[in-house]
C-alpha cells in the first residue's frame, strides 16, 4: 500500500465537534435496493439507531459484524440512501487505501454510549 500524504491541520476545536460513540452491532441486514448498502442496528446504550454502511461487497460475510461493539460517528445528519435512513456512519479504517476495511474496535468491551477523545 502506498501511504497516503497526511491531511491538512485542524484545530482541537475542529475535532471535538466529531462525537465518535462506541455501540454494539445488534443485528445486520440486506438493504433491498443497494448492492453495497447494509443496514447495521446499533445499541448506544441509552438509544438505538439504524446505520447504513457500504459492506456488502467489502466482505465475504457481512454479517460477521453481528454482535460486535465498534465505532460510530453518531453527529452526522441523517441521510436516506436507497429507501432507508441512516442515523450515523460506521467507523472503519482501510476504504481510503483500497483495502479490505476492519472495524475500528474498543480493545475491550465498554459501555455502549462511550465516547471515543
């Protein structure tokens, strides 16, 4: 993999306007009318919100994440992408350097809701 230059600066202020939530992945499922969407139902302890993420084709089986705790970016507004409405997006690393992508993952189990700064 070629690395990637390093992006512009941003101030502290800018990257605590991020709020980067660890929630567990409680159930995966098909997104009818997208061949790349699936639709993630995720548990932040308090609430539960719906989140698209374009894994179908990055993985073999995307429905190992089921179970998993991982991280969300959860102040995104929502947005609706082929029939559905996704309340967040998935925190995952490799996309951008066209590598298959891994889930960026608590070391070990938190509570849902934690946030990640």
């Amino acid at each position: 993999m070629k690395q990637a230059p390093i992006k512009d600066l941003i101030t502290f202020e800018d990257f605590e306007k991020l709020d980067i939530r660890a929630g567990t992945i409680t159930a995966v499922s098909e997104v009818e009318k997208s061949d790349k969407l699936m639709k993630l139902t995720v548990d932040f302890g308090d609430h539960v919100r719906s989140i698209l993420a374009g894994i179908k084709q990055e993985r073999e089986n995307p429905y190992e994440i089921e179970g998993k705790q991982a991280l969300f970016v959860v102040n995104l507004p929502e947005r609706k992408m082929a029939g559905e409405v996704s309340q967040g997006m998935l925190f995952d690393i490799g996309y951008a350097d066209k590598i298959t992508p891994c889930l960026l993952m608590p070391e070990k189990s938190i509570p849902n809701g934690c946030r990640a700064g």
